[in-house]
C-alpha cells in the first residue's frame, strides 16, 4: 500500500498557480501577489514581492493587457516559468528543495551525500572521537559499495530496505545493519538542518523505514558461577590474572565499563569514592551532567594497588592502559586492544571454570 503511494507520488507532477492572495489585505488595501503550489494534497504559498489591488489584477488578467499591466503580466508569467523549470529539474519532488531553487538560496559549499560524511568524521576526529569516527567511515564505505554513485536522492525507504535485504543476504546481522544505518541517520538530520536535504523526504519514520534492531541479552553470572570465580587464583601477573582482576573491578565498581576504567584518573578518587563522567556523555549538550559516584571497596583498592600506575599525580591515568601523551588515535587503539585481550582471556577463563555466562 504505502509502496503505491510512492510511486504515486513519483508519478505526479505539482501544480503552479499565480494568485492573488486576498485574504488579507495590506493598509492601502492591496494584496500580495503568490505563487501556489499544490502537490499530494498540500498547498503552499510563495511571495513574488508584488502587491496589487484586486481592479489591478484583473486588468493584468484581461484579454488584451496594456502599458504597465502588459509588463506585468510577462513578469508574473516569467514567475510560473521558471517554477515550472524547476519542478521538472527535480529528479523528487519536495517543497524544501524547490524553495531552495526558485529563490535562489545557496546550498552548503558541500551538499553531496559523501561530502558530508567526510565533514563529519574530520569533525569527530578533531574532538579525539577516533572509534566513532571510524564507525561513521565504514558506514559510508558499505552505502558506497551498494551503491558506487549513492547521493542524497538514493536515500528513500526503498532503497533502504534493498539496503538491508542486500546486507542480510551477504550474511550479515541485524545488530550490523543497524550499526551501518545510525550514522546515516544522522548525517541525514544534518542535512536538514543545512537545507540540503528535505524534511518531506525524511525516511527514519515508522510509516516509511524503521532501522532494524536486536537486543543482546547477557546472562549474568549467578552465586555458583561469581563464587567459582571470586576463589579462582590464576597464576600472579598473568594475562588471566590480569583479565580476571578487571573484571572483578568492573563488577565491585557498580559495572563500570573498561573504556571508563581506561580514563580513570587518581584525581578521580577522593574520600574512598570515585567520581567520573561517562565517556560517552562528556560531550553530551546538557549542562547538567553529574559525575557517577561509586564506593571504592577495600578489594577493588587493592586491584588498584596491584596494577595501577606508581605515579600518582591527579592528572596521570590510574591504570597502564593509556597515557597523556598518546595522540587521540593512539589512545583508542591501546583501549580497543585492551579491551579486546582482557575480553578474550576472561573468556577462557569462563571456559575452564565452565561458566555458562557471558563475561565479556
């Protein structure tokens, strides 16, 4: 059904009308002068920048206008022209994008689909926001090899869902579609409010596409599985010690997750407590944000003492895992290593333990 209205809509053409409006009228009692445009339904008008009394306009009207009014008319007439010329320069239809060309307002400098893309990875590179802005990357790499010449214009509900059809076919998930499909939403809203993209043509709505989504339910450790684990000693400053120490960590510390843990400094601490703002809402817009405060218990102390850093300025990272000095890109590699190692022999360890739950 809805497939039907789009191809009804591609199919039908807008219609111009230079009117009149007389519904209200200005102190010398004229009235402006529009150009109406209907289309699906809706009308819009647009001011030409002339006024006119109703006894003028029905001169410019007649049959056989003169002087002044003949002027006119070619005027008005040259109005509906070039609206006419831009309507069917239009590959869709939308009221936004004809506005854009019938009174001639600029476009952002860059207004291609990749173009802004690219405006906003160099953005969240230059915030330290390397992981994300790799995401973003990858984002616009799997648009382009569905489609090499991917524009703003591609991006409707159906070319989506062939998007979606085509990523599931070449054996990928949900949960990944939905990873490559988020940025592009949001590169889509930032079109918009650029005006390089219409907001009719919006297709993030329920009634048009909706980006898939999986949950991904972890099972949590019961008593038996946290108790096997708790009395489990590995051998000392192993990997598995290591890993097996951060994970209890995280858990003492109320689930902190390890990027968290990563920036964590010993300014951070103070009263037996830590104080921190979650990394992934320090650049958050509102102003206020408060920090997440967490009981330093006496085991995750010691974990502190076993492998955090011996230089213990406040600005200096609790834990070896990065440091100041590492570049923005450095930092989210040594964090993605990091967790991704810490990860992988936990889950070893889970396996000789023969635990059940994920403890990733």
């Amino acid at each position: 059904m809805y497939a039907n209205f789009i191809l009804y809509l591609i199919n039908m053409k807008p219609l111009t009308q230079i009117i009149l409006d007389t519904r209200r009228s200005k102190s010398d009692k004229r009235f402006p002068l529009k150009l109406r445009l209907t289309y699906a339904r809706k009308q819009k008008y647009f001011p030409l920048g002339l006024d006119l009394t109703i006894e003028e306009y029905d001169k410019i009207r007649g049959e056989k206008p003169r002087g002044e009014y003949k002027d006119l008319l070619i005027k008005i007439n040259g109005f509906e022209e070039k609206a006419v010329r831009i309507i069917e320069s239009l590959s869709r239809f939308s009221f936004e994008k004809f506005e854009i060309g019938f009174f001639d307002k600029p476009l952002s400098e860059k207004s291609t689909l990749p173009d802004f893309y690219n405006d906003y990875i160099n953005q969240l590179k230059s915030e330290g926001r390397i992981k994300t802005a790799q995401n973003y990357n990858d984002s616009l790499k799997s648009l382009q090899v569905f489609n090499p010449k991917v524009s703003f214009d591609c991006i409707t509900p159906e070319f989506l869902s062939k998007y979606e059809a085509w990523m599931i076919e070449k054996g990928k998930s949900v949960s990944t579609v939905g990873f490559y499909l988020r940025p592009l939403r949001t590169i889509i809203n930032e079109a918009i409010e650029k005006k390089a993209f219409s907001r009719d043509d919006y297709p993030f709505i329920k009634k048009r596409y909706q980006i898939p989504s999986s949950r991904n339910i972890k099972k949590a450790l019961n008593k038996e599985d946290l108790r096997k684990l708790l009395n489990y000693s590995p051998t000392p400053f192993s990997s598995t010690d290591k890993a097996k120490d951060f994970w209890v960590f995280s858990y003492l510390c109320n689930g902190i997750n390890f990027k968290d843990i990563a920036y964590l400094k010993w300014r951070d601490i103070n009263d037996d407590r830590i104080f921190f703002i979650r990394n992934k809402t320090k650049r958050t817009k509102k102003l206020d944000v408060q920090p997440i405060v967490i009981p330093l218990l006496e085991e995750a102390k010691g974990i502190i003492v076993k492998w955090g850093n011996k230089e213990k300025e406040p600005g200096n990272y609790i834990f070896n895992i990065i440091d100041k000095e590492m570049s923005p890109e450095t930092i989210e590699k040594k964090i993605h290593q990091f967790i991704k190692t810490t990860n992988y022999w936990n889950r070893k360890l889970a396996g000789k333990l023969e635990i059940k739950a994920d403890m990733t």
